[in-house]
C-alpha cells in the first residue's frame, strides 16, 4: 500500500510537471518527487545502506534545484539567433 | 493502530514538526539564496503570498526541516535511533553542500527522532507510516496549489513574528 501511494504522487507531480507552463511551478512540482523518490528507495531496499542512498540521492537533487533556480530568471533575457 | 488512520496522523505530525520548526528558525523572513529568491516572487505573482513563497523556495534550495524529517524517518525505519541521529549528521553536511548556514534540517531530523521514539515505540505506529506521511505532508504544501498553501505558510509565518519585511 505504502509503494503504491508514493508511485501514484510521483507520477501525478511528473504529470503535472510536464503540463504547467511556469518554470517555478515545474520546479517545485519536481521537488515533491525529489521527496518521493528517496522514499521509495528507502521503502524498497530496507537495509541500513537505504539511508546512505536516500540521503545522497536527495541532497544531489536539492543542489541541481538550488542551482536551476538561480537562473530562472536569467532566461527571460535570452537572445536567440535563427541562423543565418 | 490501522494502518489509514495512523498514516493520516503520522503526516499530519511529519507536516507540524518541519512547518513549525522551519517558520521559528525564520525560513518566511527572507530567501536563503538567491533561487528561493525568484521562486518566491514568481508565487507572488501567481497570487501567492511573499513569506510563503520564500518558505516553498527555502525548502526547494536548500535541505531544510522537511529534509531532517524525511530523512530522520528513513533513518529510523531501516536501523533505529542511532538512524535518525546520523540522518541529522547527513542533512548538516547537505546544508553546507547548498551553501546554507543554518540548523533547520538537523533540529528538524533531531526533533523527528524523538517525535518516532515515542511514537514509534509506545505508541505503536510504524516508522513507515511517517516516511509516507512526510511525503504526503510535502505533496499538501508543494504539489496542490501553490497560492493557496502560501497563504496558510504567510498566516503561520505571522503567528510565530516571522514574515517577511521584503519586498
């Protein structure tokens, strides 16, 4: 029941994430997955090492979201040259 | 304790120990980077509430309470107490490794741990129950409507003397 309940979140916030428009609200639906998933990897390996992998598999995404949304702003400025 | 009603308790809990913890510790006052910074006013301007935005932008950059939670739990679950007090130790170094100063996420994970010890072990919920429930409680604030769960964030923020002076 547990699995099932974090598949069914992860899969409605990638949904979700693919369909909004809003680059921030993109980013925050994926940080409910990066909550999820270390959930399900600790769920389904059960040992003492599923801390070490959940851990290490959720700072890696939180340091990747610190540094998209850095730039979030940035792109609004961006220049795009069509070939020439 | 079946297994629906102690899973809604457990994220109801999992959601007042990383809220509460991060509002005191003044996560809606200001952004800690700059990226909780821009997420912050894109909420804004989405209808949202400033603090609340900078609280969702906080936990989004950096691991804060709800990181110490989560991971406290998972701790907890597969080895024990010694799991959630090397959790804490785990989200310290993930705090420096985003830059972020501060002691959110360890009291989050050192509180957690003793919110599973007594929970957990008389009381008779599963250290599962709260790893789920913890994801629950950050699906309600992140995943539904994020004007809505900025406000309840802001009216909070308010209650605890935390909310932003920014602009």
């Amino acid at each position: 029941m547990y699995m099932e309940i974090l598949g069914i979140i992860t899969i409605l916030m990638a949904l979700r994430a693919l369909i909004t428009q809003n680059r921030a609200e993109k980013l925050l639906y994926i940080n409910v997955i990066g909550f999820s998933v270390p959930a399900m990897i600790a769920l389904y390996i059960n040992t003492p090492f599923a801390l070490i992998v959940a851990a290490v598999f959720f700072v890696c995404s939180t340091i990747s979201s610190n540094a998209i949304a850095y730039t979030l702003n940035k792109l609004d400025d961006e220049i795009v040259l069509d070939g020439e | 304790m079946n297994e629906i009603i102690g899973l809604i308790i457990a994220a109801i809990i999992s959601w007042l120990n990383f809220v509460l913890i991060d509002t005191y510790l003044g996560l809606p006052e200001e952004p800690g980077v700059k990226g909780a910074d821009n997420v912050g006013h894109s909420i804004k301007q989405r209808g949202g509430d400033l603090s609340g935005g900078f609280f969702q932008g906080n936990i989004l950059c950096s691991p804060d309470a709800s990181a110490g939670t989560l991971l406290a739990s998972i701790g907890f679950m597969v080895i024990g107490i010694n799991g959630g007090i090397l959790a804490a130790f785990l989200v310290y170094i993930g705090n420096r490794l985003c830059a972020d100063p501060g002691y959110a996420g360890t009291t989050g994970a050192l509180t957690m741990t003793v919110i599973l010890t007594i929970f957990c072990d008389y009381l008779g919920f599963k250290p599962i129950m709260f790893v789920v429930g913890m994801v629950i409680a950050i699906f309600v604030i992140q995943g539904i409507h994020h004007p809505a769960s900025t406000k309840l964030l802001g009216t909070i923020a308010r209650k605890f003397n935390r909310y932003t002076k920014l602009e």
